[in-house]
C-alpha cells in the first residue's frame, strides 16, 4: 500500500488511480462538511465533485509542506462559497430544517445533536472553524490555512464558539434537571 | 478532551454521510476528463545573477552623483539689475502741460446745463404764482 506522499506524487504525474485512492479516505467527510456548508444534499456533491477536480487540476501547485486533507477542505470551502453566493441561495433556506442537508443526515433519535444548535448559534466561518478542530481533528495553523485567516483569529474564534456552545450545553442540562 | 470536545466529536460521528456508488462513479469520470496543469514557475529573486544587483546598485549611485554634481555646479545666473533707464521707462508717463480745463471741460458745460434748467424751473415757479 502506497504511503500518501508517494500517492500524491502519482497523482501530480498525471495518475487518476493515484489521486482517486488518494481521495477516497477523505471524500465522505469532506461530503460530510460540505454539508454544513451548502444548501442542498444536491449542491454539496456538485461542490465535492468541484473539489475533487480541481484538486486533481492543480495538484501540482500542492506544496508538500502543508498536510493534504488542510489542502482539500481550502479548496472545498472556496467551492462551497462559490455556491452559497446570495443569487443562488435564500438566506433563510439554511434555517429551514425540512432543507437542511445535514439535518436529513442526522437521525431521528440524535435531534440533540450539538453541530445542529451550532448553525443556528455560530457564524459560518466560526463554524467551519470549530467543525475542523472537533470534528476533523485539526490543528489551530492547519485550520487557519484551511480559512486562510491568523492564528490568532482562529484561536479566538475557537474560544468564542466554545463559550457560545458551552453555554447552550449548560442551559440544556439545566432545563433537564429542572424538568426532571 | 473536554466534556465539550467529546461530545462535539460523538455528534458529528453520528451524523452518518457516505458518498453514493453513482457520485463515486461521476467523479471518477470526470477526473478522467481533466489533467494536472504545469506548475506556474515564477523566478525567484534570489536565482538573478550577482552581476545584476551590482549593475544596478552602481547605476544607482552614478546617477545620484550625476543630479549632485549638477545641482550644485549649475548656480541660477542672478537676476539683472533694472537700469535707472529701465525705470523711468516702466512708469507710466503723464502729459503734465495738459490744462485742467482739457480735463473738466465736459463737466463744466454739464454744470452749465443744469443751472441754466434751474434757473429756468425757478422762473417758470415765480410767473405761475404771480410773483
């Protein structure tokens, strides 16, 4: 089995199989993100797909000193924007519950799901912010790559969605406690 | 991990997502549509030659030598002074023999013209009342 860097210097020779199996570990949860970012189910597989070609197109211009993954979700979250431009997209279309792509994805049983009070919390670059640190395991400078914003604005805007995020936490505890 | 960290982690886990056979195959043949593009080279600063940081740095200097030796040699060429001549030539010159009659005789009749109305109107005053 080839080691990613030896698949990316396939796949910068011109090698497809190298670059789809460089992908495929990573192409669900970008699918997954993309989901907290576009419109529709529909529109975040148009932007995966987006991605993934233009990953191939310019996968040249990839400097090795940056991880791959932080490299894709840079140009997953350029093809999102590109299509969450106000012509396409309704402001209010992301609020709608029945719409929302990833609340389809969520089960039933899991409407507790924090990512969900998050959207409706948090801004979107602070929530693309704490969904690559908590739930892609990045680090502070690879997140700010991926944003192509500071350390130290990523790192504040970790905090601030924290704090927004703890206190929505806490409040629901407490009203279970309260109704026992 | 915090309790926050965990439980932000469990949740996006559940949110189940997978890329369908259709989308994979969609992808693949539009990856084979495309090629990688040659990388952009820009040259860099440092590969230029040593010759041309010396070339440039001593044009520099022989030009800024240049405008001093210039600004300095070249004194502004002081200002004639005006001749006595020239003075009495730029003023205006004014024709003292004229007589001041020349110069107030159209008023002098217009001062005429209208004592004459007046005596005339006063005249005309003294015969309408009898006087």
């Amino acid at each position: 089995m080839r080691t990613e860097i030896q698949l990316v210097e396939a796949a910068q020779a011109g090698s497809v199989e190298a670059f789809t199996d460089l992908v495929r570990r990573y192409r669900d949860r970008l699918l997954r993100f993309l989901l907290t970012r576009c419109a529709s189910h529909a529109d975040a597989e148009d932007a995966l797909q987006d991605t993934l070609i233009n990953a191939f197109r310019y996968i040249r211009s990839y400097d090795s000193r940056w991880r791959f993954s932080t490299w894709l979700y840079r140009i997953a979250i350029r093809n999102a924007a590109k299509l969450r431009t106000p012509d396409v997209v309704e402001i209010g279309d992301l609020s709608d519950e029945e719409n929302d792509p990833l609340m389809q994805c969520i089960a039933d049983s899991e409407s507790e799901n924090l990512w969900i009070s998050a959207r409706h919390l948090l801004n979107d670059e602070v929530f693309a912010a704490m969904w690559l640190r908590y739930a892609e395991d990045m680090s502070v400078n690879d997140i700010s790559k991926a944003l192509d914003r500071s350390a130290s604005w990523t790192k504040v805007n970790l905090m601030r969605g924290r704090r927004a995020l703890d206190a929505e936490l806490n409040g629901r505890n407490e009203k279970s406690e309260a109704y026992g | 991990m915090d309790k926050l960290a965990k439980r932000l982690r469990r949740d996006a886990d559940n949110i189940e997502v997978a890329v369908s056979d259709e989308l994979g195959h969609r992808i693949a043949a539009s990856l084979r549509s495309v090629s990688p593009e040659a990388k952009s080279v820009a040259v860099p600063a440092s590969r230029r030659p040593a010759m041309f940081w010396w070339a440039s740095s001593l044009t520099g200097i022989v030009a800024a030598a240049a405008v001093i030796v210039i600004v300095n040699t070249q004194q502004p060429a002081e200002p004639p002074m005006p001749t006595p001549a020239n003075i009495v030539a730029a003023v205006p010159v004014i024709d003292w023999k004229t007589e001041t009659a020349t110069l107030t005789g159209q008023l002098q009749q217009e001062l005429d013209a209208l004592q004459s109305d007046i005596k005339k109107a006063e005249q005309k005053v003294r015969e309408d009342i009898g006087l």
